[in-house]
C-alpha cells in the first residue's frame, strides 16, 4: 500500500462505491482515512443537512456511518502494512457505538481509529470521533475482508 | 399519543430536524415508524446512490441510521403508550448492530423495532432488518429521553 495516499483511494475500482467512503461514488461523501502513527485519521465536516432532531447538531446515523467507514479503512490499512500487500476491502460484521456528547455540525470533526486484533481475514478496530477536542463518541468494530478472487454480489 | 400516526410526526417541533428522520428536514430521508402489534415497524426504500462498496447492496452506516431512527421512535412511542401520554424525545446512548447479509438497495426494507425495558427516562430496543424476508442486519439500542422543559441545544 501507499502509506500517504487516503486508504479509500486504494480500494480496488469493484468496491469503491460506497456511500460514505467510495471514490466512485459522485452523490456520497467520499470520506478520506490516511495513517498517522500507528492509527489511522479522518477529517470531516459535515454539511447542515445532516443535522440531528435539535438543529445544530448531527444526526446519530451520520456518527455511525463515519465510524463504519474510517473503521473499515482502518482495518484494510492494518491488514495491507502487516502483510506488505496492496489495500483489500473489509466490509463490517458488527458496529457497536457508544454517543458520549452532542456532535456539532458544520465543524471539523476528528475520527480516529486503531486495529487492536489481525486474525486471518478478521480485523477488531477501536474507534473515536471529536470535535475541537471534546470526545462526542467511540466504539468498536469487527471488520472481515472480501474474497480477493470473488465477487461480492 | 396517536397510534395510527407516525411516530416521527408527533415529535416536538424542535425536535423534528433529523436527516434520517425529521419530518421538518426537507433534505433527509424522513423515514416514519408505526405502531404494529406490540412493536413498531418501518418499510423504507433506499434509492441508489447509497450504496455500499459494491453496487447494489446498501451501506452500512445507512443500515446502522434506520435502526438508529427507528430505535427512537420504537422508545418515545413505548414510553408513550406505557404513560399515556404525547410522544416526546429519545436520544441514542448507544448502539449496536450485527450484520448478518447483504442488504439489498432499491427494495423496500422492513425495520422492526420491540421496546423490552423501560426504566425511567431510559428504554432499551431491539431491532431488525429485512428484505423480502431475509434477516440483514439486527442489533440494539439504549436510547434515553431528552428533558421537556429544557432544551438540547
């Protein structure tokens, strides 16, 4: 893998339309995850759209989505650095979330994540979302990587 | 409350902006759960665009945002109904998801929702989707109720 370029970026083209994360996907969100020391980073704002039931603040999905994402792209970092091999894509089997403080919207928010545990195609990650500082949210996910040879569908 | 009406739609004005939810946000997916039985149900049809990685099948922090907003609603209208009062409220506190299949897009989902503790301001739910049949996703929330009297913001 190429440790300065955004982990999205090096999906394979199949499974790079993802919503939250996928380069090829024009209306999504294109979220971008880059390794900063042993964890990985994700710098994102969100537009006001997204606001939760209160506006000003942002909708609890959002908060999942950006953790599932960048927790995805964390696992698939891991996986390629600890094997020296091209980025793979992991897709999630289970997200668990704890919301700590309301998220402001229209700000930079910071998400971070780690792997904890590399076992075969599996990867746990533990995750974090802030904005200026104060921890709105964490969690953590078990991430599995896609046959290489054999489509998803 | 009602029990023929949208849960959604008997949220509190002020509380009524949510991008996955909120009848007052005109950009969002305004999902709407209904009382059926002793849970809740939602039937929601995700257009193309949020797709997850792989053409065809949803993302999943959209997955995680419909058993989010249902939570909710499946929380405030337990309370609710248990109270006999309007319908007020709930926040997430936290949440957890298994995936269990691919959730296919352009289908119409089917969320359900069962509250199976209510203590005070906090209600436990538990959720699932599916899609013509096929368990996709399942998991649980805690989601608690926000102050009447005083503002989120």
């Amino acid at each position: 893998m190429d440790e300065k370029m955004a982990i999205q970026d090096q999906y394979p083209d199949e499974y790079a339309n993802c919503y939250g994360c996928g380069r090829l996907n024009p209306h999504g969100l294109q979220i971008k995850s880059y390794w900063d020391g042993d964890g990985t980073v994700c710098r994102f704002t969100p537009a006001s759209r997204f606001s939760g039931g209160f506006p000003g603040f942002l909708y609890g999905g959002m908060i999942a989505s950006l953790l599932d994402c960048h927790g995805a792209a964390t696992a698939a970092a891991a996986k390629a650095r600890a094997e020296g091999r091209p980025v793979q894509r992991f897709v999630t089997a289970s997200l668990k979330l704890d919301y700590r403080a309301k998220t402001p919207i229209d700000t930079e928010l910071e998400i971070r994540g780690r792997a904890v545990e590399i076992k075969g195609r599996k990867v746990i990650v533990e995750l974090t979302l802030s904005a200026a500082g104060t921890l709105c949210a964490e969690g953590s996910a078990v991430m599995v990587q896609l046959p290489e040879e054999q489509s998803w569908g």
